[in-house]
C-alpha cells in the first residue's frame, strides 16, 4: 500500500510539473538532442555497473569468492528489486547471497551492505560539499544547505570511523524512538558494530573500497552532467558537482516512488539559473532512466535472487552452533 501511495506522490509531482511546463517544448528538447551525448550518457550505466561490481568484490570475504560475471548479476538483480520493494530490499539480497555463498554469519553479511551503503553517502556528500565550495553566487538557501551537507559530511565519518560515536549515536536515538523502532535500532547498531570489525580489520581493503566509493560516485555525477550535453545545454562541472547531488538528496525523501517527481522538481529549481524548465524536466527523466535501464537490465537475473527476499528476515538470526563466525 505504501509503495502504491508513493507511485501516486510521485505521478502527481509529475502531472503538476508537466502541465505548468511547456509539453510541447519537452518533446523538442528531446527532438533537438545531442545523439553522440546521448549514446554516451546513456551508455555511463555500463562502467558504473562495473565499478559497483568491483567494488563489491573487494568488500566480500575471501570464502564467498565472488565473480565479476556474479557480482554484476547480483548489482543488477538489486536493481531491478530496488524499483519495486520497499527497504532496498535488493541489497538485502545481496547480503542474503553472500551468507548462504560463503558461509558467514547473517550480522556481517548485513553489515556489508550498510557499508556500502554508507560509503555511497558519505561519497555523495564529499562531492557536494566540494561543489558546494566552489559554487557562486551563494544566496540564504545554498549557505544553508552547505552547512547540512558538511554537517552530515562530518557525522557520517564520524560514525563510520569510530565505534564509540556510533555506539552513543544508537543509544540516544533508543531512547527517544517508540517501542517498535527501538528493536530496529539495536539490529541496526549490531550490524553496525559487525561492519566496523570487519572494515578495519584490513586497512588496505578499506581504502581500496572507500577509493571505488569516491570514483563511483563521480562517475555518476558525470553522467548526469553528459546528460546535461546531451540536451544542448551547459553548466560547469564544479557546478555539477553542486547541485545534481543536492537533486539526488531530494529524491531520497521517504514520499515518492524511487525518488520520481521530488528529484524531477529539484532539477528543474536548483538548474533554473542555468536553462529553461523544459530541459529541466528532460534532465529528470534522462536520471530517472539511471535507475530504470540497471533495473531492466537486471530482470533475467531476477529469478535467481527473488528467495533472498524470504530469506531476508532470516539474515540477522543466530546461525547453528559451529558455524562460520564473522572472520
């Protein structure tokens, strides 16, 4: 019902932005693109699909040994689960792969996860705040949200750095939540502890991991300036850098479906300096695409991964006694 709900918020946005726009003027925008731009654009998917890929690799136990042909599959297959389970669900079963694959515990298969995940954030957040830094003119609005990314910026390290910041961090968020959020806290803060035993067991992999984060990441952003060539238009990269992760961060809010809509509108204001609405919404459906084409591309894979979503609640339970602990 919630995922229903969210695709009605966002066809709605969708709807509000398309009838106060020119329709006309959208599907010339799309007439008059850059067709060399955008076969490349598009085609960016491709190595960011395999960075992610590598990356992974990188971050799973030596026992799960993990392919590229498999680690693409499972990225993929996480896409196309990701579009239409709530949770990301999809990297659930990526965990749910790495556990049954290598025989590791459920609490440092999750724990992997939430440190990717981590290290996609923190990522995102550096190149908006190194954007941010260099973007002029910086009225109310942008010293604000300079402030909040540098602000999460230096959170995020912390608690991915040290377990102690992280430790009070879960307890105080404990104390304050309601009853049913304080067992998902302290699964959270389990996994979370399980994930810095492992991280900074070996720095060289940690660095190797938090290095592909960074790159991944930038090849993102690149993307989505290329799409920005792609449809005749021009902004500088720094510029970029600013403001598309600040359009990501929008879809990220908890009230649309896979961030449709909120991102389309953060696009079109935050972009508003630079060009014209019409190619504003252009933009927002060519990132919409960043999401939809993994997910297309992962759905002959799909099959293969659909029982990690019933084997997902399984993932921090106990295993029997005798088997592989987290090392």
């Amino acid at each position: 019902m919630k995922r229903l709900i969210s695709l009605m918020v966002s066809l709605g946005i969708l709807a509000l932005i398309y009838w106060k726009i020119d329709f006309d003027g959208l599907i010339q925008v799309f007439q008059n693109c850059h067709l060399l731009w955008m076969v490349v654009s598009l085609g960016m998917v491709i190595p960011i699909t395999a960075a992610s890929a590598w990356r992974l690799q990188v971050l799973s136990p030596p026992q799960v040994k993990l392919t590229v042909a498999e680690a693409n599959r499972l990225i993929l297959a996480a896409s196309s689960l990701n579009m239409v389970l709530p949770s990301k669900m999809g990297d659930i079963a990526k965990a749910y792969f790495m556990r049954d694959r290598g025989g590791i515990s459920g609490s440092l298969a999750v724990s992997l996860v939430v440190f990717e995940k981590a290290c996609d954030m923190l990522s995102l957040l550096l190149w908006c705040a190194f954007g941010l830094i260099l973007y002029e003119p910086k009225n109310e609005l942008f010293l604000v949200m300079t402030g909040v990314i540098f602000t999460g910026l230096i959170a995020g390290s912390l608690l991915l750095a040290s377990p102690w910041v992280a430790a009070i961090a879960f307890r105080g968020a404990q104390r304050v939540a309601p009853g049913k959020t304080r067992s998902k806290l302290e699964d959270m803060h389990q996994s979370w502890e399980a994930m810095h035993r492992y991280a900074w067991r070996d720095r060289d992999r940690l660095l190797t991991v938090t290095g592909l984060s960074v790159g991944i990441w930038l090849l993102h952003l690149l993307q989505i300036w290329f799409f920005i060539l792609a449809l005749n238009a021009w902004v500088p990269f720094w510029v970029n850098l600013a403001l598309s992760p600040l359009a990501i961060l929008a879809g990220l809010l908890p009230l649309t479906f896979a961030g449709v809509g909120t991102r389309d509108a953060a696009l079109i204001a935050f972009y508003a300096p630079f060009f014209n609405a019409q190619i504003g919404a252009a933009l927002g459906l060519l990132c919409t695409s960043r999401y939809l084409i993994p997910a297309m591309a992962g759905l002959p894979f799909l099959q293969r991964y659909l029982s990690a979503i019933g084997g997902g609640a399984q993932l921090r339970k106990p295993r029997p006694k005798g088997a592989s602990s987290d090392r």
